[in-house]
C-alpha cells in the first residue's frame, strides 16, 4: 500500500517512527514533510496529503501535528477526505471498519510512539465493513456537493 504521511512542526518526531514502522510493513511512503522542528502551517502540509489520497495517488495518508487536530479539520475541506482523530486503537478500527477513513491523525504531544505504532497498524489492516456504513458514507460524500 502506499502511504502519504505529512506534519508539522509538532508532529515530526512521531512522524518519523511512523515512516519506520510503514517501511517494516512494507509499505510505500512518500513524505510531504515537514522535514524539520522550524514553525511552519499545517494546512500547508495537510492539503498536498489530502489530494495525493483523494486523486489516488496514495492508498491511504497519515497527518500528524502536536493534536492530530488541527491537521485534520484543514485535511477534511478537501472534498473526498474522512480524516479520523484516534489516540486510541479502538477509534482507530471503528474509523476503518464503520466510517472508511482514508487519513488518520494523530498527536505527538497526546500519545507515544509505542501506541501511535498500534493504531496505525490497527488502522491499516482494518476494512472497511460497508453495508449500512456504506449509506452513511454517502450520505458524508453528499454533504460536499
């Protein structure tokens, strides 16, 4: 799978554990950075990330910045985008299996890297159920027209 991961400059440290992580898997990354603890806007990163997942260019992407917060409300007005917050594994299999997230986030400043590895594994290997969900799903798409 290829993966799209960005964020910002509180995000960076975590960001790089899960590039690692994504590499062991064997997962493609491509890295829209930052590449350095220099202030800089996460929707600067959040944008590029959103449209490589949404024009197919990546499978899936991974957006992190101190709260996983604001990184994905700037990734969710990309229409297409369901970006999910989850500091939990939890969240982090519902996202998939229940709402089709196509973006996680996550915050370096909330969690630690032993449980950022555990949601992103969760969060990759999880599918989506559809069904009902599906509708749902279609619904969230209508709302962007």
């Amino acid at each position: 799978m290829k993966i799209a991961v960005g964020c910002d400059h509180g995000g960076l440290h975590l960001k790089q554990e899960i590039k690692e992580l994504l590499s062991t898997l064997g997962h493609e990354v491509e890295d829209f950075g930052t590449h350095s603890t220099e202030s800089c806007d996460y929707p600067d990163i959040a944008e590029p990330v959103a449209h490589a997942v949404v024009d197919g260019t990546a499978d899936r992407g991974i957006l992190i910045c101190g709260t996983g917060i604001g990184i994905g409300i700037a990734a969710n007005k990309i229409a297409g985008v369901r970006a999910a917050l989850c500091h939990d594994t939890f969240s982090a299999h519902a996202s998939r299996e229940h709402n089709n997230a196509n973006i996680l986030t996550m915050g370096e400043r909330v969690i630690g890297p032993g449980l950022a590895k555990d949601i992103v594994t969760i969060w990759l290997n999880t599918e989506f159920e559809g069904g009902r969900h599906a509708r749902r799903i279609e619904k969230i798409s209508a709302l962007e027209k």
